[in-house]
C-alpha cells in the first residue's frame, strides 16, 4: 500500500484576518477567505503520512485517502485510518506580489460533516513553495477539487548523509556529528550542535515521489572547490550565492537560495531515485552558514521542517526554553525564493 508523506502546518500556528478561520462549516471551496489575509506564524511543519490506494496525488473528496499513524495534531488526538484529503486550494500574494498555492488539510472526524472542518495548510512547490513567516499574506484566489502530485508539495531543507561539515576537528560527515560537537560558522567561529534531526527515504518512495530526492550540485559547479566534490542536498536547502550575479539580481552581496531554485540541468540537477537517502537536520543557537564539501550553505532555521515534527519540537523546546511555540530566528542572510532565484544560477 503506497505511503506518502506530506508537510503541513496545523490551524494554531496560522492568523486569518476579519475575525474568519480555515474551516468553512457550511461549505468547502474556501471562497470564505477571499480576500481575506493569512500568516503564517511558526515553521512549524508538521509531517503527515497518507495510505493512498487509488492514485499518486493529494485530492479532495477521495476515499482512498487515510492517515497511516495514529497522530496528535493541532492538539487533538486522530486514530489511523480517518480519512484525510485536500479540502480547497488557495492562492496567496505577498506584499512583493510573489504567489503561493495552499491546499486545505483536511482530516474527517467521525459524525462531522467532512468539508466542515480543516486542520491545517499543505504547501504545493513549484516556484512558491513554503510561504514566508510573520507575512500578512493576501487570498486572491480559491477554489474547490484540488489534486496535486504528493512529488509537487513542498518538503524541507535539509543535508544528506555523506556531507562533509567543517568542524573543528577538520570536515566530518553530517551523519557522524553528535550534540555538542563544535561546526565552524561563516559569522560566529565555532558553534556547538544543539540538535539533530535525521530522516531516511527509501529508494522506492523516491521513485513515486520526485519531489523528495535530493539535488546533486556537481564538483566545482559555484567555482573551483565549491563544492570540493559532488553533493547531494534536499530541495528546499538553501546555499550561499554570493558576487555580481547576487548584488546585480537583488541587490545584495551574499543571498541565501533553495537549492532547487539553481538547477540547471548541468552542473546542478535532480538526482535520480536508485538509492535510498538520509536526510540530516543541525541546529545551532542561531541561523548560521556552514561548510559543506567546501560550499557555503545554511543549518537548520528553528521551527521549519522536522520529520518527526512534535518530538522535535518537544526536544528543541526542553533546549531552547525561552523561545516559545515558533521558535523565531532571524535568517543568517536575505532569502530569495522567488521566479528571480534561477537568474542566480552559475
């Protein structure tokens, strides 16, 4: 039975403006928040396995679709088994007229009227991918019977096991590193390791599920040594980009981009699904620049994508008390996601 897993963030870390919600009781199309703004207030993401008998995509009104665990979600407890689908579909602007497609997550309690209620937001890739954080965020469009590919829905950055991070014992795979270990930072010198996440994805839900292998960035593709040797990052892994191509495209010397955004079909590309991939997570006090096999990238941003997300956030919470539910953290760098991220190629 296909398994697919799909990040979502629940309904209590999300602000609807005009006093409305996500669930349309009385209908299911969304058309209740046209207009309307919504933010996005923690990274959150929480992770969700599907039981998906009938097909590859995340649809509405499908009966084939069900929750594979039992789960706790937007603190109520779900059993295995309910149903789930993707109740509506919005289209969201932001401020600078960038475009984002949210599903509706929807889960069907038992004697509940199923487009009632809607638990939380999936995020569908693509040239929006996951919305910004503490965004007032306009609803421009909406509508009902989404169905979209789980490989186009938006996943989390992430390093793979084989990486190389420069600590200051010398370059030690990403797998290796333990809590405490001390990884040398572009802004700050050392930093200990105050967390790591890791998660495997088999060879065969890489195969149905595109959007979950990793991208291969090719020895020496942002200049000699950058990177020392081929690297495979997620999707959504954001990489430093710095020089003209930066400062003349946004203006800035040094730019943070998902990875994706870069490839090129060359020196950066998809890479195909032969293999099974472990993705690993490292967090530190603060966003910083690492280095991996000689590139610059990103660690892990408090509050985004942890695929066991509520231990997760459990753990960093016992770590970090004070930093509350969203566990803010100011990015180490501008972020560029948008259609203007692939003129930053090399």
């Amino acid at each position: 039975m296909p398994v697919y897993t799909i990040y979502t963030l629940e309904s209590a870390n999300i602000t609807v403006s005009g006093g409305e919600q996500l669930s349309g009781i009385t209908q299911g199309d969304g058309s209740h928040l046209m207009g309307e703004t919504i933010t996005l207030n923690s990274n959150d993401w929480v992770a969700v396995d599907i039981d998906d008998t009938n097909d590859a995509s995340f649809d509405d009104s499908d009966s084939s679709q069900s929750l594979e665990n039992a789960i706790s979600y937007d603190g109520t407890a779900y059993v295995s088994g309910l149903r789930v689908e993707s109740e509506y579909e919005m289209i969201l602007q932001d401020p600078d007229g960038n475009t984002y497609t949210v599903l509706a997550f929807n889960i069907n309690e038992p004697g509940v009227t199923s487009y009632a209620t809607v638990e939380g937001l999936a995020f569908v890739g693509g040239v929006g991918g996951f919305p910004p954080i503490g965004v007032p965020l306009t609803v421009i469009s909406t509508g009902e019977g989404p169905s979209d590919p789980y490989s186009s829905l938006a996943t989390p950055p992430c390093f793979t096991a084989g990486c190389l991070i420069d600590t200051t014992n010398g370059p030690v795979p990403v797998e290796a590193l333990e809590v405490g270990d001390l990884v040398e930072t572009l802004d700050h010198g050392p930093r200990p390791i105050r967390w790591i996440g890791r998660r495997r994805f088999p060879a065969a839900v890489l195969q149905r599920e595109a959007g979950f292998r990793p991208i291969l960035v090719r020895k020496d593709a942002f200049g000699p040594g950058q990177p020392g040797a081929d690297t495979r990052l997620s999707p959504q892994h954001r990489v430093l980009v710095q020089g003209w191509r930066a400062e003349l495209m946004t203006g800035e010397a040094e730019v943070l981009v998902p990875v994706k955004k870069l490839v090129n079909d060359t020196s950066i590309r998809v890479c195909g699904a032969g293999t099974d991939v472990t993705y690993v997570h490292i967090l530190f006090d603060g966003h910083e620049i690492v280095t991996c096999d000689g590139l610059l990238t990103e660690s892990y941003f408090t509050g985004e994508a942890t695929p066991d997300a509520a231990d997760a956030r459990a753990e960093i919470l016992r770590i970090f008390p004070t930093l509350g539910g969203s566990m803010d953290m100011a990015a180490a760098r501008p972020v560029v996601s948008n259609t203007s991220a692939a003129l930053l190629a090399p």
